[in-house]
C-alpha cells in the first residue's frame, strides 16, 4: 500500500504560501481542457504548495479565450485549438519542459463515428506535438469515463451494456466508442518515448464547476432551480422513477483531480485504468431536498402520472425568464444554453443509476473520497460565488485544514 497526500481524504486544502520565496519548478504540467469541470480543479490544486510531485509549473490550453472565473488560477493560459493539427504543434511543440500530461478534454459530435475521429484526432495532436520535444516528459494521463461500461451516449439503452457495479477489468463493449479510440492512441503514442507512463481514469456524472462543460449537471440543475424559484413553482424531478429511487454513484471535480495527479507521481499507479467515484451512494430523491433547500424552494417533488418531465422540453422557452433573473440579480451576463445542458441533465436522469467499485484505486494506494451531498453543496456554492445563479439563499461548506467539513447556513438579503 502506497502513500498518498493527506489533501485526497475528504477534502483537499487549498492554501497559497504567498510569503514564500520563489522556488524551482520540480514538474511542469501540461492541463488540456483546463477551463472543463476537471480542468477548472486541476488549474486550482496543481499550483498549491503542498500538491505531490510539487512545485508545479502548470501550463492549461482551452480553445476560447481565457473566461473570468478561470483568470485567478496561477496557470500560463494558451488559446489554442486542438483539433487543429497546425495550431497545435505551433503552441505546444515549444513547451519543451513539460513532465506531466493531463488531458481532460473532449468535443461533442451528432453521431458516435464522428466522435471516435474528432476527439482521438485531437488527442494525437496533442501528443505529437509534445512527445517528441519535451525530453523530461514521464506521464499522460487521460480522462474517460463511465461510457466506457454503458456505451455511447446514442446507444445507452439500445445496446447490452455491462452489469454495475463496474469493474476496470471488464472488456469492452462491442459498440464504437471514443474512449476506446483514445486508449488505443495513447497506448500507442506513448510507446515511442522510453520510461513515458500513462493512467486512465474514468468517472462517473461529475459534480464541479464550469459554465464551459457539456456535462455540468450541477450547474445545470442551479439553473433550473433558479428558474423555479423565480417562478413560484415546484421544483419538479426530470427524470424517472427508476433514476428517482435507485442508487447512483458521483464523482467529485477536487476528488478526480487529486486522483490524475496521485497517477502522475505514485510509481505504483503507472500503466494502469482507474474508476474515480466518491465512495459512497445517494438516492436522487434525497439530493433533490438538498438542491431545493439551496434555492429556498419548500415545494420540490416527483410526478409519477402522466409523460416523464424533460427539462429540454420545459426549459426551451425560458431564455427571456433567465435575462429577467440575471438583470435583477446583477449576475454574470450569460445566456440560457450557455450556462444549461438540458439534454445532459435528460440523460443522466432517463434511467437507473450505475454504481462502480473504487477498490483497485484503494489497492493501489489512492484513498481520497467525498461526502456526496456535501459535494453537491460545495459546487452549488461555487456556482453562485461566481455570480452565475442568484445567492440569496446560501448554504456555504468551508474546507478547514483538519479536512472536515464546517457548514453554516446563511440567508444573505
């Protein structure tokens, strides 16, 4: 059993050391997606003083200009565009320092095949242009996720998937798949580089913060909860009554961090898959009291009669609703389909929850976990801190370095 850093159990300590003199870099960092809900945590604990394999120099590469919310974090921001393979060895072939990959990136195509070619093309652009001219480069890292046991998201559902809770060792399934298509090229890719480890890591529906991310449920749920409260009405459940009362498992943004960066210094971890779920199971409607009490909503409900509530139905006319909300809160100017993925949110909730097992994790030394309601607070609160939901009403979950959670409920006027 290996060591692991004491920020992974519960939750990690955030701390700048700002009266520290400067110190040489010991790894350099290359974050791809660093603006996505994994990027935006990795952009935050890489810099920290205490991160393993530390200090690090961290470079984060998005394709569109640095946003607001990303701007504090101690990072060289590169614009860059990815599935560009001009634009890309451009900028990233000069980063000739680099140690660690971590790429938590992916773009959204109408059908499966055209996934498979766009996000393993971008994935080799990136390792083409780094791999050959970055001597000291030791890791890849590369984030997947729960598809790789369900399958795509157009044929969840339509094809037989595999039995939870799920395992790394079960083979794949017998459907196209971009996870597929970029585990064969990393394992390639990185075979041209002696001593060069990769880790792959797949969570499960991830709660963190980033009005950038195709799969923000946490976000997208602040929204809909927003509107609500806005309107006077129920919060109503989008989902099924299977989704409703099974069990499901949650991945923490901090919590998938902390594990990309266990696999990039702990020996033990190299070359090998890991899942990356919080640890524990939550019923759907016992967090939906939770994200109702976090926007004073007293009526919230599930409604078994009649048609399932899609909220890509509910909420398609509701772009002026949000104007009204963001003009009279003063928040973050935003559009609705900005900062709302409803057909995530449909999907996510159109069936019965997965659950995965962490024990390889554990068994290779990485103990890091998270409360699951707690999670859903924090990033609620993360949320609103940045001003893109109103925060009238406010649960806050302070980190405090003993790694236990101190919570207190505010009503701010």
């Amino acid at each position: 059993m290996s060591w692991w850093w004491s920020g992974a159990i519960g939750a990690a300590k955030k701390k700048f050391d700002e009266d520290e003199a400067p110190r040489n870099f010991q790894s350099v960092g290359l974050v791809i997606g660093i603006t996505g809900i994994v990027g935006n945590s990795l952009a935050e604990i890489l810099p920290l003083a205490d991160t393993p394999g530390g200090r690090w120099k961290v470079y984060g590469v998005a394709r569109r200009p640095r946003p607001s919310w990303n701007a504090d974090h101690p990072i060289e921001y590169i614009q860059c565009d990815i599935t560009d393979p001009n634009d890309t060895q451009t900028k990233l072939s000069v980063l000739t320092d680099v140690t660690h990959i971590f790429y938590v990136s992916w773009t959204n195509r109408p059908t499966e095949a055209e996934n498979c070619e766009v996000n393993g093309a971008m994935l080799k652009n990136v390792l083409s242009a780094v791999i050959p001219n970055a001597p000291n480069l030791r890791h890849v890292s590369l984030q997947t996720g729960g598809k790789h046991y369900l399958g795509p998201f157009d044929l969840i559902g339509k094809i037989k998937s595999h039995e939870p809770p799920f395992t790394e060792d079960l083979p794949r399934l017998d459907a196209p798949n971009f996870y597929y298509t970029q585990e064969d090229i990393l394992f390639e890719e990185t075979k041209k580089k002696e001593g060069l480890s990769w880790s792959v890591h797949r969570p499960q529906v991830i709660f963190g913060f980033s009005p950038y991310s195709l799969m923000n449920i946490v976000g997208t749920l602040s929204v809909y909860a927003a509107i609500c409260k806005h309107e006077g009405v129920p919060l109503r459940f989008p989902g099924t009554k299977g989704a409703w009362e099974s069990y499901s498992v949650a991945s923490d943004a901090d919590l998938i961090a902390e594990q990309h960066i266990w696999a990039a210094v702990d020996p033990y971890a190299k070359n090998e898959a890991f899942n990356c779920s919080n640890g524990d199971v939550f019923r759907w409607k016992q967090l939906w009291k939770v994200l109702a009490e976090q926007f004073g909503i007293e009526e919230y409900e599930f409604v078994e009669e009649g048609p399932r509530l899609k909220l890509s139905e509910l909420m398609k006319d509701k772009g002026a609703v949000w104007e009204e909300i963001v003009k009279e809160n003063q928040l973050t100017q935003t559009k609705l389909e900005d900062v709302a993925e409803w057909w995530f949110v449909d999907l996510m909730l159109g069936g019965e929850g997965t659950v995965d097992s962490m024990n390889k994790a554990k068994e290779h030394g990485f103990v890091g976990f998270r409360n699951t309601k707690n999670s859903l607070i924090y990033w609620i609160d993360k949320t609103k801190g940045y001003k893109i939901v109103p925060r009238e009403w406010q649960t806050i979950l302070i980190r405090i370095p003993s790694h236990t959670w101190l919570w207190k409920i505010h009503a701010v006027m």
